[in-house]
C-alpha cells in the first residue's frame, strides 16, 4: 500500500448545513463531484467530504451512535503566529466556534481549536518545526 491518503471523510448531522459552514465560515468551495448526496473539497491534494453520518456508519456497517471527543482532529497549518490569530478573529467574527484560544503550545509551536457544526475539531496552527511550499503542502 502505498504512503498517502486520498480522502478525509466526514460523517455529518445536516449535509446542506455542514455545507453552508465549510462554504461561509472557511470560504471554501465545493468541487464538481458534490451533489445532493455528498460534498466535496479539494485540499492539497487530499479531498474533504461531508456524508451523512447514518449513511457513513451503514456503509461502514458500523453503529452511528456516539458522541465525545472522536480521538482526531484536522489541522491547518499557518507560516506564523499572526496568522493563527488572523484566521482565528475571521472565524470568531463568522460566529465559529472557538474551542481553545490562540497560545504557545508545549510543542514549541501556537495554535487554536475551533469546531464544525459536528463538533469535529480543526487546530489552526503556526509549527516553526514544519516548513510549507507555496501551495501549504508540508515538506520534509
């Protein structure tokens, strides 16, 4: 199997809701490929989609039920601290939830948690450890 991830997908509550957050909070845009069913983002290189969580949890053939912290979170990686505040006050001001506040982290890096309407957890962070090409693809 080869070292690579083609698609993160996200099991949601309301498609047409989870849509309209990703679209109006993040600014992003949907590819050609969503339709009434399923929703999706291209990222670097990696796709988001958004799936109803019952037919994600069928298809899987595995319980929908459950709630708490889902043991992973999404990260988007800034080229400084300023831009971790930046993205984070847009969000605030679009009404996005903040989950932990902008701070120097133990790791050496500063970051922030917001949430989607399914509470699934995005960290926006600035790491000095990780160098980004003019795309935002991480390099080695």
């Amino acid at each position: 199997m080869e070292q690579r991830m083609t698609i993160i997908g996200l099991g949601v509550k309301d498609l047409k809701a989870s849509t309209t957050f990703y679209e109006e909070k993040f600014g992003w845009k949907k590819t050609n490929a969503s339709n009434e069913f399923i929703s999706f983002f291209q990222l670097n290189g990696i796709l988001l989609s958004l799936y109803p969580k019952d037919k994600l949890a069928e298809d899987a053939e595995v319980s929908p039920e459950g709630s708490g912290f889902k043991a992973f979170t999404l990260a988007y990686n800034t080229r400084s601290q300023q831009e971790v505040d930046a993205i984070i006050n847009t969000l605030r001001a679009k009404g996005v939830t903040i989950i932990k506040e902008p701070q120097k982290v133990f790791w050496g890096g500063y970051s922030s948690y917001v949430a989607d309407i399914d509470n699934n957890l995005w960290e926006v962070a600035y790491n000095p450890y990780l160098a980004l090409d003019e795309a935002g693809n991480a390099l080695e």
